[in-house]
C-alpha cells in the first residue's frame, strides 16, 4: 500500500486500467446478463426442482428432499436409458472417428476428384436431422426397405433392424453415424495437412514402413483433433434425442425401450407425464456424468507431442 | 507443393514418389463406393416421394408413373411454406444475435485487461456442458410464468431466446482476436478513435472469415433445433420445419410418398444452398477445427 500507488502514478497506468475495465464492462454486460439468465441460473433451478415432487398441473410443490434421487436408483427405465446412452457413445464416437480418419486417408491418396468426394460426404452434415430420420426408417423398414430388398437379393435372411428390441440401437447409431462422417472426414483432413511433410520424408529415409509412418507419426499428431473429435462426440451422443424420436415416433425410444436415451426419458417424464421434479434430478445426473467424462477425457487424452 | 500447414480445399498428403498406381485405383474405388452408400438415401427419398400411393410398395427402384401428387398435397395440407419461413427467421435472428454478441464478448476477452477476465470466460465455456436437457424444465416454467406464448412476438421470442448467444462462438472469436495484433488497436486508439468503432471498423473486418464459419455453425444448429422448439411451440403456425415435418410425418401414418415428399421439400433447399457454397461452407467448419 506504501510503494506501489507512487509507482502507479508515475506511469499513470491505474487511469488506462480502469478505462478498459470500464469499457470491458460495458461491452460485456449484455452477454453477462443472458448467460447469468439463460444458462446458470435454470442450472440452479433445475438442482432446486429435484428436490421437490413438481408437477404443473398440480397446485402444491412438496419438498421431497432427496427422494427423486433416490426413485432413480431403483428405476428400471432409467437404468436402461443409462445403459443405451453409453452403448451409443460407445459405438457411435469411435465409429465415427476410424471411418472418417479412414475416408480423409483415402482422399489423401488421390489427386483428381477430393473436393467432389469430400462434398459428397459431406452432405448428411447439412441435412435437416428430422427429415434424414424419417428417410432411414423408410430405407430399413423390415417389409419395403430397399436394404433388406439387397440382403434378399445377396440372398442373406432379411433383417427386422428398428422393429427388433435387439437391432434398433445399432440402426440409430448407423443413421447418427452417417450424419457425421463428413465433420469427422473434414476435421481429420484438415488434421492430416497440418503434419509438415519432411517428418514423412524422414521416416522414408529412414526405412520406416507405411504402417510405422501411420503409428509413430500421424497417429500422434493428430492426437488435438482426435481429442477435439472425442470430447465434442461425446458431449452429443449423450444428449442424443432428435434421431432417437423421429426413427420410432409412435412408440417413442421403443421397441420395448431399446433405443430410449436418458435425454428422451427426461423428456417424457417432464412433458408427457409432467413428473417435472423427478425429470429435474435426472437431468442433474446426466450433468454431472457430462461434466466428469468430458474432465476425465481432457485429462486423460491430452498427449503433448513434440517432434521439433 | 508446400510444407506449410494450409487450410486449402485440394489437400496433397501424399509425397508423389510413395503414390503406388494400383493403391490409387483401389482408393478410388472405395470412395466410389462409400460416396453411393452416402448418396442412397436422399436418391430412395426423392424417388419414393414421385411414386403414387399404388405403387410405393411395389420395391422398384425407379417411379413407373412419377407423379407431383404427393407435394401437392403436402403444400395444401400443411402449412409447409410457413414453416419454412418460420425456420429461416429463428435461425437468421439467432445467428446475426450470435454472430455480433459472440465476437463483442470473444474482442473483450483477447483485447482487454480487466479484473475477472478469467473467470468470465471459464464460466461462459463451463456451460458448454450444460445440457439442453437440463435447461428446457426451468425455461418453460419460465415463459408460461411471463405468459410469453400468448402473444406472436412473445412466442417467437420463445422459441428462440436460448440461441441469441453460445459459448462455443465466444470461444472460437476470443481465439482468432488473440491472433490479432495489437498494434492496430493501439493506431486506432491514438488516433481517437471510440472503443466500439475499433471494435467494429478494425477489429471485425479483419476476422471475416471466423464471422462466416461460425454463421454456418449457428445457422445449422438453429435450423436443426428440436427438443425446445417441440416443447415450447403450441401453436401450428409456429411451428419451425423440424417440428412440422416430425408431427406430420407422426400423422400420416404408413402414407410414405407423403412423408418423402415432405422430406425432399425439407432437404432439397439445404442441399441447393450446399451445392453452391460447399467449399466456403467446409473450409469454414475446417477453420473451426483448426481453433477448437
């Protein structure tokens, strides 16, 4: 308190400061406001919500204390929308990031044509979710799908793909799947440019085969937009709704809630049976389950690579 | 030919000497195939939707007598074309929201010395893992509590409210104004120039190109929009294009030329719109990579 206001006031750098706090302030406060309103504060509405018996249409709101939480343990529609949800992060990420790393190598291989492959696959991207849904239970339907029309024509045994308890799943992550492969094709050959040349060159040299070339070299350089890749995957595989809605919409999640993911069950119990409170202590589990998976894979996925 | 790292549309991995001409023919040929396989959807979608009632389950590939019936009456049944705008406004405001807020907060981040800059920006990409699903409860009892959706504006507003700004743009704009010098800043500064005219004269021209890949980005992802839309929308003449064409669809059944059709007037614009600027679109969405 004693030295550095003399020296401050020499350099005058407190005035310059508090302008730029002012202005950074004022520039800011908007933004502040709606993200303090839009985001944090339904966030502590929604831990509040859990800890009630909310219902909409009902006058009374009791506090039910850690009641909803504790229904949840012992709910077997939730413990399957938890499982399905993992199966399709665990199917859909890596799925998505081997053939869209495969498809952005093959594109690297050739000279003529990339733009118009990389358009092509590119197009489920920008394709309306809703529509791109009703097409796919259209093109597996178990009677009139061109699919199964192939399978019988390859004379394999027709297939029963979303109307089956045990085939819907993997029929949505292929749909999910398709829809992304083209950001993963884009991301990756993006990822692949940015590797200088004379590491390859090197390893050539070197005697190095293609497949050591892939591990030692590209595999690792990669690795920020893999990360990149795994984290945002994750994040929406988890929330995974539209696809799941609009591939059986009369029995929404079915059959026999095979494909219900933890975000559509939410959406039913909040707006269909308006358990508001106990959709609110789930939503609570599907944050922190988001928060500690996206925190672990930072951790632990993050590699430094230095070659220089 | 060069070694520099490029965000360019042809991309060469390859070094010439280790291309091998067969390898090159099977590449070729699996690209083929995966490009079919991507493509097959939309072709069956648009051909089904030519096919009259008769003849849709008959399995031919190609429609006998292709018929315009089923758009017809998708375009007189529905409110199709009001959808459509309905689309066109929530996903415009929302992007021209996001694309002057995200870059007036992503400026101040990168150019500004102030207390709490940190923790600001810590707590604007923490909500990146909010999930949707965790937002719409208390938003809804939100704007029933305002009685917002018994007015048109106030339903609009509704509708869209929850995209006026993301944190993943705040995050992508505060990266490319950190590459920016500071001298500019300081020129401008000197040369009296007010704080928002330096943000808005020389600072956002120069980032022109992470202005058009986050619009892209926004632009879908409000265009896409279902969970709240499907919550909040209670009125038919609201509906955006991915609630319309879902319970539509929901209604017509096995009627699939009519599902098709409604699907095709969905997608074939998106395509259209794709096919004319896929290349800014892509290197967009690659310069979003490359930041994120």
């Amino acid at each position: 308190m004693t030295t550095i206001p003399s020296i401050a006031r020499l350099r005058r750098p407190g005035s310059l400061r508090r302008r730029q706090t002012i202005t950074a302030y004022t520039f800011l406060a908007v933004p502040l406001v709606f993200f303090l309103i839009v985001r944090f504060l339904p966030t502590f509405t929604a831990l509040r919500l859990s800890l009630f018996d909310w219902n909409i249409l009902k006058e009374v709101q009791p506090y039910v204390g850690f009641a909803n939480y504790d229904k949840l343990l012992h709910d077997g529609v939730f413990g399957r929308a938890l499982v399905n949800t993992a199966l399709y992060t665990i199917i859909g990420v890596p799925a998505q990031i081997v053939l869209g790393l495969a498809t952005a190598l093959l594109l690297g291989k050739i000279r003529k044509l990339q733009g118009l492959f990389r358009a092509l696959y590119f197009a489920p991207y920008v394709t309306p979710i809703v529509a791109s849904a009703w097409v796919w239970q259209w093109l597996f339907s178990p009677q009139f799908g061109p699919v199964n029309t192939l399978l019988v024509w390859l004379h394999l045994p027709p297939q029963p793909f979303l109307t089956s308890p045990s085939q819907a799943l993997a029929t949505t992550a292929a749909l999910v799947v398709w829809q992304n492969l083209g950001f993963q094709v884009v991301l990756f050959l993006a990822g692949l440019a940015a590797i200088p040349r004379t590491y390859y060159e090197a390893a050539e040299i070197d005697g190095a085969s293609g497949s050591q070339a892939f591990w030692k070299i590209t595999l690792p350089l990669l690795n920020p937009t893999i990360v990149f890749s795994v984290v945002t995957g994750t994040i929406s595989y988890l929330q995974l709704f539209t696809q799941v809605v609009n591939l059986n919409f009369t029995d929404q999640g079915g059959p026999l809630s095979s494909t219900m993911t933890v975000a559509l069950y939410i959406y039913q119990l909040a707006f269909g049976r308006f358990q508001t409170g106990y959709a609110s202590a789930i939503t609570v589990v599907l944050f922190v389950i988001i928060l500690a998976i996206t925190l672990l894979q930072l951790r632990f996925l993050t590699r430094r690579v230095d070659y220089g | 030919m060069t070694t520099q790292p490029r965000l360019t549309t042809e991309t060469q991995l390859v070094p010439p000497a280790r291309q091998r001409g067969s390898l090159t023919v099977l590449a070729y040929v699996v690209l083929a195939v995966g490009a079919l396989v991507t493509l097959f959807p939309f072709a069956w979608m648009v051909l089904t939707s030519l096919k009259s009632f008769q003849e849709l389950f008959s399995l031919g590939f190609w429609p006998q007598e292709p018929t315009i019936a089923n758009y017809s009456q998708v375009l007189t049944q529905t409110k199709f074309l009001t959808w459509f705008g309905n689309s066109l406004l929530v996903a415009g405001v929302s992007t021209l929201s996001v694309l002057f807020f995200d870059s007036l907060v992503g400026y101040t981040l990168a150019k500004f010395e102030f207390p709490g800059k940190n923790i600001i920006f810590v707590l604007m990409l923490s909500t990146l893992m909010i999930p949707t699903e965790m937002l719409v409860i208390p938003w809804f009892v939100g704007v029933s509590d305002l009685k917002l959706l018994n007015t048109t504006p106030g339903a609009y507003f509704s509708i869209l409210f929850p995209g006026l700004m993301s944190a993943f743009g705040v995050f992508l704009m505060r990266q490319f104004f950190e590459s920016l010098p500071t001298d500019l800043i300081e020129a401008a500064r000197i040369d009296g120039m007010s704080e928002f005219g330096i943000f808005w004269k020389v600072a956002l021209p120069l980032v022109r190109p992470a202005l058009s890949s986050l619009a892209i980005f926004s632009f879908l992802g409000n265009w896409n929009a279902f969970l709240w839309p499907l919550i909040v929308i209670q009125k038919p003449e609201l509906r955006t294009l991915p609630v319309g064409t879902a319970l539509f669809n929901g209604e017509a059944g096995t009627q699939w030329g009519l599902i098709m059709a409604a699907s095709s007037l969905a997608v074939i614009p998106v395509l259209v719109v794709f096919a004319f600027f896929q290349k800014q679109i892509i290197e967009g969405v690659v310069l979003t990579g490359m930041k994120g």
